[in-house]
C-alpha cells in the first residue's frame, strides 16, 4: 500500500528569505504540496503548481517550485540532501518534474 503523503525535512528559500536545514518540511500528497518554515504554513493545490526541478547551486541543492500561489515568493527553493528522492516521490504523486535549472 502506497502511502497518502510523505514529508521531508530541508531548508526553503522564498523571495529574499532564505531558512536553512533543517527548519523547514516540504509535504507531498496526490492533492497538494506543504511547506512549512518559521512558523508558516503555505499550501499549494496540486493545480498551483506549474512544475518542479532540480536546482543546483555552487554551495547547494534543492528543488525549485514553480507555483501559482501569490502567498509564497518567487523564487521558492526547498534545500535538501536528497532533491531527486524528493522529485522522484513528487512524480509518483503526478507532479510535472522538468529538467536541472540553475
């Protein structure tokens, strides 16, 4: 039996704010996707997020969310140790996963 949400532990960079691991959860489930990083909560509807993909960064790695939500900045980058587990886990949800941007 597949599970109905996994959560991963990281740091998030959203706009000019930028937390660092491990202060922040990203939450995958069929529906949505969560964040939550000082003491926020952002939920993104399935449908508000346009896609994901790997970011590599001189000293990081993350995962870049394109979105809809006018509550969370652009850019919005979850860091994580394993940000392909993270896509792989977003595409058996159904998410859009795009190529390595930077």
């Amino acid at each position: 039996m597949e599970p109905t949400s996994i959560t991963f532990r990281g740091g998030l960079r959203a706009g000019n704010f930028n937390l660092s691991w491990p202060f922040a959860t990203l939450r995958l489930a069929s529906d949505s996707l969560v964040i939550e990083a000082a003491g926020r909560r952002h939920f993104l509807k399935k449908e508000e997020v346009r896609k994901l993909e790997l970011y590599l960064g001189a000293f990081s790695r993350g995962v870049r969310i394109f979105h809809r939500n006018q509550g969370l900045d652009h850019p919005t980058i979850f860091w994580a140790f394993t940000p392909r587990a993270i896509l792989a886990t977003a595409g058996k949800f159904g998410f859009r996963i795009s190529g390595t941007g930077s």
